[in-house]
C-alpha cells in the first residue's frame, strides 16, 4: 500500500506534559515485506502508547517536570525526584526513541543516502556497505533489549549501541535515527533472527528524511 507523505520534525521535541502518542503517518502494512502489519500495530498502539501512559503517570507527580519538554527532561536525569526517575527515563526514552524511528521509515526499493549525507557516510565509515555492516554488527552485540543508534556530532557520525530504552537524549544529544532491537519490534516475523532483521531493516529506511535531520542537526 502507498506510504503517505510524512514530515521529518517531531512535535516530540517541543511537547510537554501532558505527552500524546503521534500518529503513524502510513500505514500499518505499508513497510511490509520487511515489518508486517501486526508487529507495526502491535508496537505502535499497544508498546509506544504504553510508555506514553507511564511517563504522564510518572510527570503528573511534578510539576517542576511539566513546564519542560521531554528532550529537557531526559538530558538532566539527576534533577528527577528518585522516586519517579526510572519510570521517567524508561517510558520518556521509549516515547522519545520510537517518535524519531517512526519518522524515519518508508519502503525504500533499495534507495541510498544522496547528498551530504552519502559523502559523510563515505568519510567516517569507508562506504556504505561498511557503514551498514558496522551498524547490524552493533545492533547484534547489543545484549539483551537496545537500540543501535546513528549520533551526528557535527558533521561527523557515529554509531552507538544502548540498553532498554536509553537514548542521546540522556547525554544533551538528538539521534539521527536508530533501530529498534527489542523482539517486540521483530519477533512475529523473525522470531529469534535478529541479524536477518536488521538486515531487512535497511530497506525501509527513509533516507530522505535522515537527510533532512542530518542538515537540521549539523546547523543546530
């Protein structure tokens, strides 16, 4: 089914309290082959709207948190009141982290990064290939549930696996994009294959959009 036209900023980076799930903005079939239809429904509406209920639970309880965006809060963790910190920084990593990867996906047909993109990508890892390969390597190492993500410090990129559901965000810093390796995000189709998923992964990447938030973050 024909994806629908997506836009590559998040109102995740401004929301506040109280924090909404954003809506797919393509169908729930449109990156099968490689993701189907009941994993995207799955993940969408039941696991990221379960981290966007816990974290207004969590938020609800203090007030000093509601006044500041959910990048704000997620960058200065040891300002949370202990008794609320780890459901913040669980459920506000999973709202922040599955808003971007949602973003960054479309069935590609093989497409390649273009650009500035492509150029920084040959810099920093050799080629593209390369740069694919370092990447799954990393999502694979990752043990137990993660994400692998791709961090652009200023022009240069980088690859960075990390546990559960922590984010850049923790460390100041806004993700290119990532993917995500917990089996919820691949076992209906792969079971326990991650490499084969990651693999497949490659062919819904957006590489518009990743381009896009590549101009975005180097400027900022």
């Amino acid at each position: 089914m024909e994806t629908k036209t997506a836009t590559t900023t998040s109102n995740i980076n401004t929301a506040k309290y109280p924090f909404e799930l954003p809506p797919l903005e393509y169908d729930f079939d449109a990156l099968e082959p490689v993701i189907d239809a009941e994993t995207m429904k799955l993940h969408h509406d039941k696991h990221h709207q379960a981290y966007v209920d816990k974290l207004n639970e969590a938020v609800e309880k203090n007030a000093d948190l509601q006044d500041k965006t959910l990048a704000e809060i997620l960058s200065d963790l040891d300002s949370i009141p202990e008794d609320i910190r780890s459901a913040v920084r669980n459920n506000g990593g999973g709202h922040i982290n599955h808003s971007m990867f949602w973003k960054i996906m479309k069935l590609n047909e093989g497409g390649k990064p273009s650009g500035d993109l492509a150029t920084a990508i040959d810099r920093d890892f050799g080629s593209l290939d390369d740069f694919k390969t370092k990447f799954n390597d990393a999502g694979v190492k990752q043990f137990g549930s993660g994400w692998v993500f791709v961090i652009a410090n200023g022009d240069k990129l980088e690859i960075q696996a990390m546990p559960n559901q922590d984010t850049p965000f923790h460390k100041g810093r806004e993700p290119l994009f990532g993917n995500d390796v917990w089996e919820h995000a691949y076992y209906l189709k792969y079971n326990n294959r991650r490499p084969d998923y990651l693999k497949a992964w490659w062919d819904v990447v957006d590489w518009d959009a990743v381009a896009e938030r590549y101009e975005r973050l180097r400027s900022a």
